[in-house]
C-alpha cells in the first residue's frame, strides 16, 4: 500500500475516487509545521536560520501520518504545486522522517483521474529553489510583524500589526481616502437635442461644439451658459452633416488568473475576494476546475482542442475563429508553465454539478467556464454609427456663444455578428439609430440641459483593490484574498455600506507613521522589487538569507533608532478646550485601537474617558453633529429608567445610540435596535438590528438562547403561503423562506 498525503480532506477523498486499493490518500490539513507563535523563531545573528515546530493542532494529524508511513510501501507528497505545497511536502518529508531517496512528488494542476494517473508515472524529487522562497518570504514577514508591530503597540495603540504587504494595502486605501476628501466638486451642464427625422422616428443628440471650439465635458459651467444655449437651440434649424459607419471586432478577454477571478466575481457576483477563493478551493478540490492560484493565461492542448469541439457542436461553426487562440500574460514574473483557471471538462455545465452544491459554487463554476469557453470563440463584429448634426441659428446669436452654428452627434452601435458575446456577455448593448442621409432636415421636439456634478474616486472595492495591487506588483495570487481578509480583521479597515473597504482612523495614524519613519515597508517600489527577489529565488537565481540580510541589517538599525526618537504623546495626542468634569484637569484627544477618544491628563489618578462622537467612516465632525442631531430628535425629552437622568444622543463605530448622561455612574444604554417583531422561532425574543464583518442583519434578542437571523429587514407580515417572515429586498418584498416561491 502507498501512502498520498495532500492538504485538504476535500482533495484527498476526491483522489481517492480515481486510486484503487493500492494507495491510501491522506490529508495533512495544511501546514504541519510553521515558525513558534510566541517567539520571533528566526535567528537573527546565525544567517537567519528559522525554528519550526508542529503546532498543537497539527501533532494528532502528524503522529497518525506517521503510523501511515512505517507500514506503507512508500510515500507520495501530492501537495499543490506551488511554494505553500513545496513547503508542506518538505515539512511532511521532516516530520516523517522521509529520506531524500525516498521521497516522491507529484504535482497537478487538475484533479481528474488522468492528470492524477500521469503525475504518478512521473514523480520527482522536492524543488527546494520553492521551499526556500516560501521560506524567505515567511522569515521576511515574521521579521517585519514581529519587530515592527510592538513599536506600532508602544508608539500607538495596543493590539496594531505590522505586515510587509498589509501595510501597503492599507497605504493604498487610506491615500485613495484622501484623495476623496481633496476633490472639488465641480458643477458642469450637458445639452441634448430630441430630434425626429423625415420618416417619423426619433433620435437624441448631445452638444460637442460651438462654432469652431469642441466642447469639454466641464465647458458648459452653469445653469445660465445652459439656458442660453438652450434658447440658441429652440430657434435653430436642424440639418444632418454626416452619417459615419465604422465596423469594429471586439476580441474575447483571456481565460481567468486569481487576480482577474477575484476581480470579475466581486463585480459581476458580489463576491469578496476571499469568499471566491474559498469556493474556487472547493470547485478545485471536487475536481471541476484547474488550480485556482496562478498568474498565467496558458490553456492546455487538450482543453483548447475540447473547447474547439464544444464550441463548433453547440453553436455552429461559424463561431470558432480559424486560428486557435494563445494568450500571453501581462503580469510580470508570470508562471507560464501553469495554466488559467479552466473547467477541468468543457462538457460539464453548472446545472450539472452535485446536488449538495450551493448556488455561490454553481455561480462561480459558470463564470469560469464561460470566460473559459469564450476565450477560444470567435470575435464579436459590432456596426458603429455616429450621426454628426449641425444646428444654425438664425438671426445673430446670444452673447455666451458668438456663433451661428452648434455641432452635435448622435451615436448607435448594433451587433452584427455575437461571436463569443453569445458565450460570455459583456458590455456591447445596442443602442439603434434611425436611418438618416447627409443634408436630411431634421425637426426639434425637446431641448434637455442636464446637471451634473463631477465626482471624486471611489472607495477600493474588493476587485479594484487587487487590480491596483496587481499593477504595482504587491503580492502574488495567494496573497490578494487573505491581505485584504487581514485588513478588516485588524481593523484598518471596514466595508461601507457599498462594500467598498473604508479605513479606520488607527490606519491614518499608522500608515502616517510607517510613511514618515519606516518609508521601505510601504514603498509600492520597494515591495514590488521584494517579489521579484522571491520570484528569483524560487527560480534558484538567488540565495534567500542574502535578499532577506540586505533588508534586515539596516531595518534593524532604523527600528532601534525610532524606538528611543519616536514619543507616543507627540503620534497619538491632541489638545483640546474641555476639561474634566471629575477632576478639573485637561481633557486630550487619544488614539486607541479602535479610533479617537477623550481622556483626562490627570491619568492615572483620574481614569475619566469620553466617547469622542467620531464614529461617522468620512471622519467628518459636522456630519457626525447632524447624523446625532436627527437621530436624538427620535428620543426627545426621554429619561433613564435607573436614575432619571436625561439621555443623550452619543456615536460609536457601529452608529448612533442613545445613553445615561450619568455616565460613568450610570451605564443604561436604551436598545434602538428593536423591530418591535416577535421571534416567530422562540415566540419570547424580539428581532432587533444586529452588525456583523459582512454587514446588517436581524436577529433575535434571546441569542444565544435563540438562533433565528434574518440578512434583510423584516416587514413584521407574514408569509400567506408558508406562514415565514417577509423581508424587504432590492426587487420588493418577499418571503424568507428560501423553499418557498
């Protein structure tokens, strides 16, 4: 009997299915050894030589591995095959005390029964060019989060992290907030002309041009240049100068990477980046697609040859381009001898897949295996057509304009031929036009001036987060979903009510501090050129305790400096004009981990804090003031019930509240949560407005007496069908009840 191990129990039932009696497939669980949790594990002063242990909750798994082990034939490490794999399989070959002569690996990039059966009749021996990169990039992180987060504790708050690609994940959040809050908001106009043409139908052109000048999208400023060229417009004469046809090909987009993965899933399906490479990990582990951590675009011959097939037998052959197509990745450093992300079988649709899967699974699974599919069909042909309109105005015009002559266009677009639009639908919507002939007169139905108002950047979402960390070159594929995973659970930043990712207060005192002090930890250059390094290193271009001295030896030198320059009080302390009501000492704005409060300075003889009323994401004081304002206007004149005193309207990260103004004597917080809906599980509690990391939801107040949760707001009906809660959703009111139509 042979022994497989590979990570996951998932992959490791899966491979089972395709092995007979001869192999026993085992799984490690993931990592089975790793630097100590409470010691930094790497020393510093012997060429950075790192300690691994097994971790308590690895030591069960290990010591059953090894029982596995004595009794079988040999063992074979089939763990993925990248530098995370290579090192579980040489942590295995460690702990099991495997000798290098009798080591076996395999690698795939499908699980299916021949790219299994091929990677057995071709093993090899462990890539240690991998195993040191992952090892340098995990002393590299261990050095930087160990070192660096105990001065963010004592410069800072307690509880901050520190981390080599985190920290400039979070530069890059809080830099894109900022330059929100520094956009001019600038009001411009559009004009648009409603015209109807010889034959009856109608068209809508925009304003480009007045007289000679081509219009700006900023040009027309105001409501009166508007109104003045509208009145121009209302007395001109309408005539077509040109009708301009222009076919154009739009070619397919590559075959899915993770970044473009992640990206494409949090836009078109709302998934976060970690909830997609969890259910990419599952689709991956069942055998339905290819691995799902990689930067290439490559496809396989075979899957190119099926897809070919598939596209030709369902849609005709008409939609299969003459030539096979090949993409070439734009990411530097690209491992193109691993493949895209693909279904592992062209012919399995998502509606096939096992009952037990959930709609996300199916979803995703359709996503990749039409980009998949498409990247192998035909190019769309699209018939572009703008009418250009000239409008003269008879007699002399206004002032604002100085012209006879206004320029306007009118612009169409049809599908000519679908091509792998058909597979993959993308933003090609047709837009018809009337047909129209130069010099044909046209006749004024409606002039429409428009406001507008330009708008600043908008927040990082989970896709445009990746894709900046992608164009800088920060990180690699496995890292995009848990830096940003990592970022929330720290709280450096939080989701808005758009999803987008919002940073905390504690992120600009951070980001500020490491920008200033430590600028080669948040340098977007400096950590691009650090996975380039690591990218050398597993290609054996490079020795890994060299890069990581050359960047140990002078961070060290500057940590020991700026923990004897840097002062607390200077990074995190604001004066202000209040004074303690318990002691008549100054009050100062602090920085604690979770934002700004007031506190006494008469600490520690006098422990007062007050809550700051700063909880509002666009760190806006008149915004808090008005949100507090309407809010307590809900609770007027209200007293609490323990000691009579008034309450009064406060705000923390979560929202408005109200609370005793005896504080800290009295503690009542009055709950403006509830619903007024009895729990119609429990029958006792109430469902009240709960928070959670992924965002509102309802619940009852008896938890965790009492489990029942809803993830939109009840309408307090009830179902006539099943009897369940109606919820309020974006397309109307429905029931809860999943089961129920």
């Amino acid at each position: 009997m042979n022994l497989v191990i590979v990570e996951s129990p998932t992959k490791a039932k899966t491979i089972q299915k395709f092995l007979g009696k001869d192999y026993k497939v085992e799984s490690s669980f993931g990592h089975i050894m790793d630097l100590p949790q409470k010691e930094l594990g790497v020393d510093v002063n012997d060429n950075y030589e790192p300690t691994y242990v097994i971790p308590l909750k690895a030591k069960k798994t290990v010591a059953h591995l090894k029982i596995l082990a004595d009794k079988a034939d040999g063992v074979i490490l089939a763990t993925d095959e990248d530098r995370e794999g290579e090192a579980i399989s040489w942590h295995l070959s460690r702990a099991l005390k495997l000798k290098p002569a009798e080591i076996k690996r395999i690698a795939f990039h499908e699980i299916t029964k021949n790219a299994i059966e091929e990677a057995l009749k071709n093993p090899r021996a462990l890539d240690m060019n991998l195993v040191d990169a992952q090892q340098a990039r995990r002393v590299l992180d261990r050095l930087v989060g160990y070192k660096l987060s105990p001065l963010l504790w004592a410069k800072i708050a307690k509880g901050l992290s520190a981390g080599r690609v985190q920290s400039v994940a979070v530069r890059l959040i809080v830099e894109r907030e900022r330059e929100i809050k520094a956009f001019n908001v600038e009001e411009y106009w559009s004009v648009e002309a409603l015209l109807k043409t010889a034959a009856g139908e109608e068209l809508t052109a925009g304003l480009i041009g007045i007289g000679e000048k081509t219009l700006g999208k900023l040009d027309i400023k105001n409501k009166e240049q508007a109104e003045e060229i509208k009145q121009d417009l209302a007395k001109a004469a309408f005539s077509v100068t040109d009708v301009n046809k222009k076919q154009t090909t739009k070619n397919p987009l590559p075959p899915f990477t993770t970044a473009t993965l992640q990206q494409t899933a949090n836009a078109r399906l709302g998934f976060s980046a970690k909830q997609t490479m969890m259910l990419a990990q599952q689709l991956y582990e069942h055998g339905f697609i290819t691995y799902m951590r990689t930067d290439s675009v490559n496809l396989s011959e075979q899957f190119v040859s099926a897809a070919r097939g598939y596209i030709t037998d369902n849609f005709g052959a008409k939609y299969l381009p003459a030539k096979t197509r090949a993409y070439k990745s734009k990411t530097k450093n690209a491992q193109e001898a691993h493949e895209a992300i693909r279904p592992t079988d062209v012919a399995k649709l998502a509606e096939s897949l096992p009952a037990n899967f959930d709609a996300r699974q199916k979803r995703l699974y359709q996503l990749i295996w039409q980009r998949s599919l498409a990247s192998q069909a035909a190019s769309a042909v699209l018939d572009n057509t703008a009418i250009e309109i000239t409008a003269e105005r008879f007699p002399k015009p206004s002032k604002v304009s100085e012209t006879s002559t206004y320029q306007l266009r009118a612009t169409g677009q049809t599908i000519i031929f679908a091509g792998y639009l058909k597979i993959y639908p993308q933003s090609a919507k047709e837009n018809l036009l009337p047909s129209v002939a130069a010099k044909e007169k046209l006749d004024l139905k409606e002039i429409i001036a428009a406001q507008h108002f330009t708008e600043p950047p908008a927040r990082y979402s989970d896709a445009t987060l990746v894709k900046q960390m992608e164009k800088y070159g920060i990180g690699r594929p496995s890292t995009y979903a848990p830096t940003i995973s990592t970022i929330i659970d720290r709280n450096y930043a939080e989701r808005d009510q758009n999803k987008k990712l919002a940073p905390t207060e504690i992120a600009f005192v951070v980001v500020d501090l490491l920008v200033k002090h430590f600028p080669e930890i948040v340098d977007y250059q400096f950590t691009a050129d650090m996975e380039e390094n690591l990218d050398d290193i597993a290609r054996g271009g490079k020795e890994w305790q060299k890069i990581i001295d050359d960047f140990y030896s002078p961070f060290a030198k500057n940590l020991e400096k700026k923990h004897k320059e840097l002062s607390k009080k200077e990074l995190t302390e604001e004066k202000t004009d209040e004074v303690c009501e318990k002691c008549g000492s100054p009050l100062v704005i602090k920085m604690g981990r979770f934002g700004k409060f007031l506190a006494c300075t008469n600490y520690p003889e006098c422990k007062n804090t007050k809550n700051l009323n700063s909880g509002d994401k666009d760190h806006d004081g008149n915004k808090d003031s008005e949100e507090l304002k309407k809010f307590a206007a809900n609770f007027e004149e209200q007293k609490c019930p323990n000691c009579d005193s008034p309450l009064v309207a406060k705000i923390s990260k979560y929202g408005p509240f109200m609370a005793c103004s005896n504080y800290p004597k009295c503690k009542f917080i009055l709950n403006t949560n509830g619903t007024g809906i009895p729990c119609p599980q429990c029958q006792e509690g109430e469902i009240t407005r709960k928070r959670s990391r992924r965002g509102i939801f309802y619940a009852c107040n008896q938890y965790p007496k009492c489990k029942f949760a809803l993830w939109a707001k009840p309408t307090g009906d009830k179902c006539d069908k099943c009897g369940s809660l109606l919820v309020e959703a974006k397309d109307g009111v429905k029931c809860s009840n999943k089961n129920c139509k």
